[in-house]
C-alpha cells in the first residue's frame, strides 16, 4: 500500500502525540504514567514510514531521555526470529517439521506428561513421575504451541514446581530448568494448544543441528544479512538498555530491582532471550512483508515458497488458542484466529482497528505488540518495558496505535482514488 505524503504527514502527529500520552506524567488521573518511555515503529514493505519515542528510560535518573535507537528486552518477540532461523535449515534440508525432534535433541524423551493430583501442592514434589507421552514431539508441534509445554504465569502445576520445588534460577536458567523438575507437558503433543517453552526447545534443536550457540546462527544467517546490527542475546554494554518497571496495585509504576530479562545468560533462550531496538524489528518485519527478501540489504533469506507455506493457518482442526493475549478470540462473532509457521498468531477477521484478515501479530510479556499486514503491505511495533503483560493502560494506547496506522492506509486509498478518479 502507498501512502500519501500527506497522510504520512498526519500519522506522524498522531502517533507522537500518544507517545506523549503514554510518558506524560498527570496528576491526579488513573495511572499518572502509562509508562516512563516508549518506542513506537511503523513499516511498509520497502522502509520505515515512522520511528519515534518518548520519555525516560528509568524512572529513578529522569535525565535518561529515551532514544529511538535505545535497546528493549524483545521476550517473546524472539519466537518469531528463531522460527525463521528454524525455516532456514528447513529449506536447506537439515530439520524435518514432521519427525520426532528426538532425533536432534534424544533428551526430549525424558520429558513427561503431567496427570491430575500427582504433584504435591505444598512441596512442589512428584507424588509419582509424568508419565510418558504416547505421541512423539515434532518441530511443527514446537512452532504453534502443541507440544504441551507451558509457562509458569499460566499453569497452575508449573507455578507450584517453580515455586515450591528445587530451587532454581528462573530468569537465568540452566538446561536443568528445561527437564521434568520445571517444565513438564501439561498435555500429550499434539492435541491443544498451550503457550509455553516450546520455542527454547526449537532453539535447542538449532544449536543441536548447527552446532552453534542460537545468537551466533541467528547473527550468521538472520541479522547480520538483513542488518539487525543491535540483536542479541547477550547484552554486555547496558547503556543504552531500557529497564522494565513493574505496575504496582495502586497503578503507581516502580523500576524493577531484578532483570525481568538477564542481559548476559547462560542460554540463548529461543523463546524469550534476545534484546534488540525497534528499528532493527522493523528490519525483519520488513522480510516478511517481501516475502523472504530485506529490501534494506537486498539478501533473500527465505525462498518466497517457503514464507508461504508458512504463512497459512497449520492449526489441525478443533485447535483454538487458549492463552488470548492480543487474538481477536474473545468476541463470540468471531471466527477463531489460527496460528503459523512464523512464531505468530493469524488474523481470521477484520478487526475494528481495521487489520484485515490474513494479518499475523504477536507480542512480548513487558507489553511489547506488533503485526504484520499482507494485504497493505505495512507492520507496526510497539515498545514499552512493563509488567505485567496486557497492561490494560498500555493496550488501550497500543489500540490507538494500531487504528491510527489504518486511518492513514484507508485515507491514502481515499487520496489515491480521488486523484485517479480526477483524470475521468
């Protein structure tokens, strides 16, 4: 889609005025501050039409001006880059989606599947083992959240193990993390969806095939071609990091004293671990909006029929998504959004914002929200570092964002056709 200078012009006013709104503190209102900084992007399919941010980055030093080239905690916004890297070695005939993924991680084996009651809820110990899956996993089951891993925000037997089980670094963990002490199946693979650790299994399997550390396979075949020259999963120079702060009860904000995101881990976590700004994001959506092609260095890093078949819903029938975060899922009139194979949700409606059907969106747990959209060619991005997710503050200015963006698209098309229908 082409946008009219003018309309460009306008989304520019818009949008800086709601970052305005988001980072300006108002006394006495219902939060004072959405959020100290934020970073907000937009794309189309050959360069970004928009960037800009506000605020601060840390609430106790209100001289850190925030910077649009400043770097944000991605969480699960890296599924979707280790997913491409995983659709790499797809073509290159070095992962088959369909086999047991034992054959590239045989520790996957040891994992089993949680039955009711035999976790000790005051102990966060087995009453008796998970038993062992009757299906085996695959890379597909990894892609769309089948496998049957989960979250410890979302499960009630993962919050027990992690809470009440051996001791163990949540945020920094080691591979022991990713065994039947933590991180067991909630379910047998393949027979519901349910959000969870399967992308840092999938980077598991990269760093198993390639023999390279996930943020080096990546930096090798992803980033450095497209020129994501500030992705990383080990963030070592914290200056330009922006911190995540946390919404207190009383809707007050406080900068978190803990990484949310270990800047130096011990894993690059597929699933969660890399840091980036959103310039750089823009980079990569832009790769997908051309189909497997970076229109900023020219490199295919995708062959077109790959991106695709990626691209369509895979969900098998009578799969829904069960964790909602930002899916269209919630309205009854709804037909229910599907997922890819591209770490992202599918659009299957028009939404009131105006994303079409057809579009993918995911976001980051510090309510970081983005998507893609192929039928006009544009994508948008959003940043801020705040807990926890689906701060209703700050989804009602991403909302604004997000409709803004398609009041430019509908009235370019309204510019365009007033132009051609002047030459009738």
């Amino acid at each position: 889609m082409k946008l009219t200078r003018n309309q460009i012009n306008q989304l520019r006013k818009s949008v800086d005025e709601i970052i305005s709104d988001i980072t300006t503190s108002k006394p006495g209102q219902t939060p004072e501050l959405i959020a100290p900084g934020c970073v907000i992007g937009v794309t189309d399919e050959q360069s970004t039409i928009y960037l800009n941010g506000g605020g601060i980055k840390n609430l106790t030093k209100p001289e850190s001006n925030i910077d649009i080239n400043d770097v944000f905690g991605l969480f699960s916004c890296t599924k979707s880059l280790t997913i491409t890297g995983a659709l790499i070695l797809y073509e290159r005939g070095k992962l088959n989606l369909d086999i047991p993924i034992s054959k590239y991680v045989p520790e996957i084996e040891t994992i089993g599947v949680l039955e009711p009651g035999i976790i000790d809820k005051k102990t966060g110990t087995y009453l008796k083992p998970p038993r062992k899956p009757k299906t085996s996993i695959t890379a597909k089951h990894l892609m769309m959240h089948l496998a049957g891993f989960s979250y410890g925000f979302l499960h009630p037997d993962y919050y027990t193990l992690i809470t009440k089980g051996e001791r163990m670094d949540a945020v920094n963990p080691t591979k022991d993390w990713f065994t039947n002490k933590k991180t067991p199946l909630v379910h047998e693979p393949g027979s519901a969806f349910m959000y969870g650790h399967n992308t840092d299994w999938l980077g598991f399997v990269i760093e198993a095939i390639t023999g390279m550390k996930l943020g080096e396979f990546l930096e090798q075949e992803l980033f450095k071609p497209i020129g994501m020259n500030n992705c990383t999963f080990h963030l070592r120079d914290l200056t330009k990091l922006v911190p995540t702060h946390y919404r207190n009860q009383d809707d007050s904000l406080s900068l978190m004293k803990k990484y949310a995101l270990f800047p130096d881990p011990i894993l690059d976590l597929g699933g969660q671990g890399c840091f980036g700004t959103v310039g750089d994001y823009l980079k990569f959506m832009r790769l997908w909006l051309n189909k497997g092609r970076s229109p900023d260095t020219g490199a295919r890093v995708l062959n077109e029929t790959t991106v695709e078949f990626a691209l369509q819903n895979h969900f098998p029938p009578g799969i829904e998504i069960e964790f909602l975060g930002m899916s269209s899922n919630g309205e009854d009139e709804y037909e229910q959004d599907g997922w890819t194979l591209t770490g992202n949700a599918i659009t299957m409606n028009d939404l009131p914002t105006g994303r079409p059907r057809g579009s993918i969106y995911w976001s980051g747990l510090a309510n970081l929200y983005y998507w893609m959209d192929f039928e006009n060619k544009i994508g948008g991005f959003f940043a801020v570092q705040i807990l926890p997710f689906l701060d209703e503050y700050v989804v009602n200015s991403y909302q604004k964002f997000e409709k803004e963006v398609y009041n430019t698209v509908n009235g370019s098309k309204k510019e365009i056709q007033d132009v051609e229908n002047s030459k009738l």
